[in-house]
C-alpha cells in the first residue's frame, strides 16, 4: 500500500462504518415503532380489523422512498439521498406521535408513510458501500452493512417497553414512546450520514464501478431491464422475499392457534430474524468467494427447505418450526447479498440508483401483497399451502439463473484499476 492510497482507504473504511451505524440506528427506531403500529391503528380506531393498516402504509413508504430517493441520489449524491430519507422518517415518527396524542387515524397512516423513507435509506445504504469496492469484494461490503440491521433487530423491540414508560412519565400516552424512539435514533442516523459521508461515495467509488462508454450515458430503463443478470437478479430478489414473508407473516399466528405460548414465539421469530441479518458477513463472503449464481443457488434450496419442513412441521412441536424459519432467513439472506451484488455488477454507475431504486420498490411491494395474501391462503388452505406455494416459487429463479447462466456477467467489461486493501480483508 502505498502513502498515497492511505487516506482512500482511510476514507472508505469511514464511510462503511457510517454505512452500518446509520442501518443499526435507523432500523432501531424503524422497528420500535412498528411493533406497536397494529396496537396504535386498533386503540385510535376502536376495531381490530383496521389494525393492519399502518403496516401496509410502511411499506408503501419504503417501496415509494426506494424510487424517489434513488431519484434524488442520481442527482444529488448518495449522502444527500441517505440523510434526505432519514429526515423525511423522522418527520413521520413527529406526526405519528401527534396523531396518537390527537387520536387522528389518518395522520398514523401518513406518519407512517413517511416512517418507511426511513427504512428506504437503510436498504439503499448497502448499496453505497458496494460502489466503493471492486467486483471481488463488493459481496462482502454488502453484506458488512446488511448486518447492521441485526442491531435494530435486536433493540428495537426491548425499546418498547421502556419508551412507552417514559412517554407516560411525563403525561403523555404510552403508545407515544415507541415514536418517539425514531425521532432520536433515525435522527441520529441523519446526523451522522450527513456529517460523515464526505466525501460522497460516489465520489470514493472504485474504478469498476465505471464501465466503458457507460459512465457517459445510461442506457435506457428498458434495456437495462432487458439484460439477463438484471432479470436473474430482480427475480432472485423478489422469489426470495415472497416465500419469505408468506411464511413469516402467519407463523405467529399458527403457533397461537396451537397451544404454543408468546415465549415460543418469540423464541422462532428471535432465531428469524438472526438468520436474516446475523449472517449476512458470511453470506457476503460465500458470494465474493463461490460467485453470485452459486450462491443464488444455495439461497434458493435452502429456503426450498425451509419451505418443506414449515409445512410438514407437527403443530406441537415448535422445535421444527425454530428450524424452518431459521433457514427461511438465512436462505432469504444468501439471496438477497447475492442477488443484491449481482444487480450491481450489472450496471454501471451512472445506471445504478434507478435500477437499484426500482428493485427496492418492487421488493416492497410485493412483500406488501404477500402479506396480505398470506391470511387469506391460510384460511382457505392452511398453514401447509404457505410452504407448498414458497416451495413451488423458488423454482423461478432456478429456471431462469439455468436459462441464462451463460449470458450473466456480473464482472465489469475492462479490468478495474488496482485498490489497496480496505476495512473488508
């Protein structure tokens, strides 16, 4: 490493740091407020069957953030798209405390509308730190800021609690607490993107990230569309969160069904969400080390698995299901690092927050749909039609990676410039 290359990697290393402390303090307050978002929607409007709502209307705002942010990021920067997300949740956490103070509905669901750019800044973060590595470790620095979300996951929902002691302290509803919980840790987040990301990623990206004629122009949306690992990649997402969350969603409310207390159900959603995010180094290192396809691949059976033993699972024993729904995450992981960093090494730079934008959007909506459709499966087929339809979806992806293994890419067309060593060796 040469004197001269010491302040680039200097500077990359700060900037995954802040990459990962951002996710960790934004998902933090993003889940703190949704645990509670159900609760607040039945107390405000005195029935059960609107308690659905604020969830739905957080999604809504990450598919929606996912597209305008990656707008603004295009012209702006990445730091500004980030900060700009994070505020703009802040802002809804604001209007949600004063719609349970006020006892206003409608203001809930906008709140949390809003709540959800949020959580599009966490998403697009990964992101950011892919542009700063060379093909060979852009997995691992996806997956070095994925886990950050293990954070969130884990104190998120213990802030409850405590928050909505504080809240009523000082006079106020319990149910203000958990808002407020964002106010301070997705602000937080804000602060420190938009103090530390400087420079811009963008300007910090590594030579790969700048593909020929490309980093001129970006080809049009269609055709980038059209190119065979962006269509593995946006398939190998999107499967992976449907079965995902058809799965996850009524797992709960199976366990209830069948004598299984809130403990065990904690206990299968604890070992969840630690597939889902706990791993995600490990994911990201597999996929710079065996290539994205494999990797896809093993995603792919491994939630294939999980889908299997969730629907032959005896209702009784819930050490089967702690499996199946460890599996279903970190099958989903594998997917997501690896179908994340295929998409990357698709586009070139200039290309890449519309694509990546519109990746996240999708992958919100349809975890929207699968939400809601996975109650209305599990009423009319049971909780097995979940694992039999996860297990059937997953072989879109395989059939279309098989189709056209030979036509993806994922490398850029012309040799990178040498990069010393960074914080991910």
């Amino acid at each position: 490493m040469t004197a001269a290359a010491d302040p680039l990697v200097a500077l990359r290393r700060r900037s995954v740091g802040t990459l990962v402390a951002g996710v960790a303090l934004g998902s933090t307050g993003h889940i703190a407020a949704v645990t509670v978002a159900s609760i607040a929607a039945a107390d405000l409007s005195d029935t059960a069957a609107l308690a659905g709502l604020p969830g739905a209307s957080v999604v809504l705002g990450a598919a929606l953030g996912a597209t305008l942010l990656a707008s603004l990021m295009a012209r702006r920067g990445r730091r500004f798209g980030l900060t700009a997300g994070y505020v703009i949740g802040v802002g809804g956490a604001l209007l949600a405390t004063a719609a349970i103070i006020g006892r206003n509905l409608p203001l809930l669901l906008f709140g949390t509308l809003l709540i959800g750019f949020g959580n599009a800044s966490n998403q697009q973060s990964r992101y950011a730190a892919a542009d700063l590595y060379p093909a060979s470790r852009r997995a691992s620095a996806i997956g070095v800021v994925v886990w950050g979300a293990t954070v969130g996951a884990v104190i998120g929902p213990n802030l409850v609690e405590v928050s909505g002691d504080l809240a009523r302290s000082v006079g106020l509803p319990t149910l203000v607490g958990p808002y407020l919980v964002p106010v301070v840790f997705v602000g937080l987040a804000a602060i420190l993107s938009f103090v530390l990301l400087r420079p811009d990623p963008f300007e910090l990206r590594d030579a790969g990230s700048v593909v020929g004629a490309e980093a001129v122009s970006a080809a049009p949306l269609a055709e980038v569309l059209r190119r065979p690992a962006v269509i593995a990649a946006l398939v190998a997402l999107l499967a992976g969160q449907i079965v995902m969350v058809l799965i996850m969603t009524m797992t709960p409310l199976h366990m209830i069904d069948h004598g299984h207390g809130l403990g065990s159900v904690g206990l299968v959603i604890s070992a969840h969400t630690f597939g889902m995010f706990a791993l995600s180094p490990l994911s990201g290192r597999l996929t710079d080390r065996f290539g994205c396809p494999r990797v896809i691949y093993a995603g792919t059976g491994i939630l294939a698995a999980s889908a299997i033993l969730s629907a032959m699972a005896p209702p009784a024993d819930e050490r089967i299901l702690l499996v199946a729904l460890f599996l279903l995450g970190w099958g989903w992981n594998l997917g997501f690092v690896a179908g994340s960093t295929l998409l990357t090494g698709a586009v070139s730079l200039t290309e890449r927050t519309r694509v990546q934008g519109l990746s996240d959007a999708l992958i919100w909506t349809s975890a929207a749909a699968a939400s809601l459709s996975s109650g209305v499966l599990v009423a009319a087929a049971g909780y097995a039609s979940l694992g039999i339809i996860g297990t059937a979806l997953i072989a879109v992806p395989v059939w279309i990676l098989w189709r056209r293994h030979a036509a993806i890419n994922p490398r850029p067309a012309i040799a990178p410039a040498p990069v010393p060593p960074g914080p991910l060796e």
